[in-house]
C-alpha cells in the first residue's frame, strides 16, 4: 500500500467525528463501543494493520503516518534513504523482523525471554 496526503491525527479526528455522528443518529450506542467499532470508522478501514513499519532516511518517528493501526507493528529505522532501499534493504528489514519477539503489548514471560 501507498498513503499519499495521508495523516494519521487528521484520519483519528475525522473518524471522531463520523462516530459522534452515528452515536447522535442512535447507529452506535457509546457504552458497548469497540476499538475495532472506532477503527472501522478509520479512512483505513479495508487496511489491515501493519505488522512491520520501515523508516527509511535516519528518521526515528512516524511523521503522522498509521498512528492508529501502527500501535503494535515493529518500527525498522534505517539510514538508507528511499530511493536507495532496494530488494537487498527490504531483505535486511525482514531478517530483523523475523528476529523480533511479537507481545501484542503483552509482558515477556519466562519462555519469552528463553526464546528471544
């Protein structure tokens, strides 16, 4: 996927809004409100969730991109600027992926830790 004039702040609002909206028209009833229920109110909803997101050119932030569907995906910072990451590149990335111990925001057990 490609996020052109996307922003990650402005697609939370907007979806806050959408949801405030559909509570007002009685289409959502806010006690039983999920996180997927408030996702799907997201311009990404038909996205799924990224599981890895890469960073090329030093930076060490998101920039407004994917904040909410990056909250659990692994954050790859290179130095590699855009143009120059190659197939090479993307291949370090998911070494160093494959490597990671996924939580899902969960705490590391003992077999967690013998493992990772």
């Amino acid at each position: 996927y490609l996020a052109i004039n996307y922003g990650g702040r402005q697609d939370i609002l907007n979806a806050g809004l959408r949801l405030a909206k559909a509570i007002a028209a009685g289409e959502v009833q806010p006690e039983t409100l999920t996180e997927a229920d408030y996702g799907s109110f997201l311009c990404t909803q038909d996205v799924p969730d990224p599981d890895l997101v890469v960073r090329t050119g030093g930076d060490q932030r998101l920039s407004n991109f994917l904040l909410w569907n990056a909250a659990y995906a692994e954050l790859y910072f290179t130095e590699t600027l855009w143009p120059d990451f190659d197939q090479a590149k993307l291949q370090e990335a998911l070494d160093w992926y494959a490597g990671r111990s996924r939580r899902f925001g969960g705490r590391k057990t003992h077999a967690t830790l013998e493992q990772g």
